[in-house]
C-alpha cells in the first residue's frame, strides 16, 4: 500500500496463491481466505485471521484443495461456505466447500464438497454470490454462458433454473452482482461491459470499446460502478448516463487489474496497478 506503509505480512503460503477473498459473513474479526495455484503439488485454503491490535496475520486453518485455484469466493451470509473455480490441467470446474469445525484442532480437517456446478461445457472464469445478506441463488460464468443456480447448502444441492448465452460476444471473462437488485449482473468481455436481467437472461445495456478488466458496484450507492481499464485506469459511471464515464479517477496509469469499492466508506476505492516496485496497489478517494 502507498502511503510509507509496509502493510502487514503472512508468510505461511508455501506455493504461489492468485486468490484471496474477504470473510464478510464473520463479523466478529478480520478473516481472509486464500487459494494456491500450484501445478504439481496439492494445493490449499488458508484461513487467514488478522489479531485485533496487534497488526499480525495467523492461520486459523489450512485445508488440502484437490486443484489449481483461479478463483475464490467466501459466502456472503455464512463464514463456513466459500466457492472455488478450479483445474486440473484437463479441464476446468467450480465447487462449493464447507469448511469443518475446527474446536482448536491443530490439524485441520478435511473441507467438505457440498455440490458442484457441473454443467458448464466452456472454460469456467468465476462465480457470483449475491453480495448482501441469504439469497437461494448462484452464478457461474464461463467463456459463453451465464448459469442461475438455485442452491440448497444443507441439502447439498444446486439446480440450474435457467441459463443466458453471450454466443455473439468476445469470451466472457468475469463480472459482478449488483447488490441493490439481485436480478441485474454484469459481464466482462475482452472489449465491452454487458449488463444482464436474470429474469430473462437478455442483456439490457452495455458499455462498448472499453477494454476493461474487472467491474464493482457501489454497495452504498444505486447505479454506480467503477471499472478497471487497460486505457483509462479506474472510472466510476452511472448506469442511467453511460455514455460517458461519471469520473476519470487520477493517478492511475493503464494496466489496472483490480477495483473494489470499500463496503464501508464509500469514497475509497481499493484499486490493484500492474506490478511495480513502487505501487503495485494504491487506495483511491472519489
């Protein structure tokens, strides 16, 4: 981070990890869960807790994961579910895990595979939880196609209620759940933003000729993005006026990766650069 701050560290990653995803649904502490890529050893989940007070990270559990994780996302309304989309250099898929009680154990426990969202025939990029509070539904986006998933955790379940093809589009890449209206997605592409209506799985809008990376919506405001883009660096817009960008934030030069808007302050956005010795991440105030 920017600013004199040497961050705080966890050294207890033995491969190299692309996935981290923040525990929102533990409220009572700062927890982190974080996936290995590596190809020829067993990968794994750490449970990451940060110390109140005392600006130090510990691994609250480590769990085998069979495959290479390219991404991870924790459920929004229970600490123990989290999704992973993963390889096994044959062929990608996507599961949902259960994370055991642990009750101190020194050795962690095996994860539990609830389900998996077995029906994609493309490549998997991701999948979405709805990001406020319970909700019965899931996504999962691969190179073509837009999955609803209606799931049942304690029946280890998942269904497909209906499905959207982008078959016109350059390959789907990831997206986001708007969380003010749980049937509105948004898709990136390799050259524009699409906006989907999950009841009838059709696109409604788009932000074309934008090469952009990752996407966010504003968990305080209705109708704001922000974007990460090759171009332009990070711009926020107002989905009713998109064609123009509402603002170009400055100081962020092209190659951005990564953009989340803070669930708290709704100023600060955390943004992740192309690596640098000097900023390979930076915080933003709008």
């Amino acid at each position: 981070m920017q600013g004199g701050s040497s961050g705080i560290v966890y050294g207890g990653l033995k491969y190299q990890a692309r996935c981290i995803t923040d525990v929102r649904a533990d409220a009572g502490s700062t927890t982190f869960l974080a996936g290995t890529l590596s190809l020829k050893e067993e990968n794994e989940v750490h449970l990451i807790r940060l110390l109140p007070g005392e600006n130090e990270l510990v691994c609250d559990g480590l769990f085998y994961h069979p495959n290479e994780i390219w991404d991870l996302k924790s459920c929004p309304f229970d600490h123990r579910l989290f999704s992973t989309v993963y390889t096994s250099g044959e062929g990608y898929g996507a599961s949902v895990w259960k994370i055991p009680e642990l009750y101190g154990q020194s050795n962690s426990p095996q994860l539990e595979q609830l389900f998996m969202l077995d029906d994609h025939t493309d490549k998997i990029r991701c999948v979405l939880w709805w990001p406020l509070g319970k909700h019965d539904k899931l996504i999962s986006i691969d190179d073509r196609n837009i999955f609803l998933w209606n799931i049942d955790p304690s029946n280890k379940s998942a269904k497909v209620i209906s499905q959207g093809s982008a078959d016109m589009l350059p390959n789907l890449r990831g997206g986001a759940w708007d969380p003010h209206n749980h049937n509105a997605v948004a898709t990136i592409t390799d050259s524009s933003l699409h906006f989907w209506d999950l009841r009838s799985m059709k696109r409604s809008n788009a932000i074309e000729h934008a090469h952009i990376r990752d996407v966010d919506y504003n968990p305080k405001k209705q109708n704001i993005i922000a974007t990460a883009e090759d171009e332009f660096g990070i711009r926020l817009w107002d989905l009713r006026m998109l064609k123009h960008p509402l603002k170009d934030l400055p100081g962020h030069s092209h190659w951005t990766w990564a953009v989340r808007h803070n669930p708290e302050y709704d100023e600060l956005i955390l943004v992740s650069l192309s690596p640098s010795p000097s900023r390979p991440r930076s915080l933003a105030r709008v």
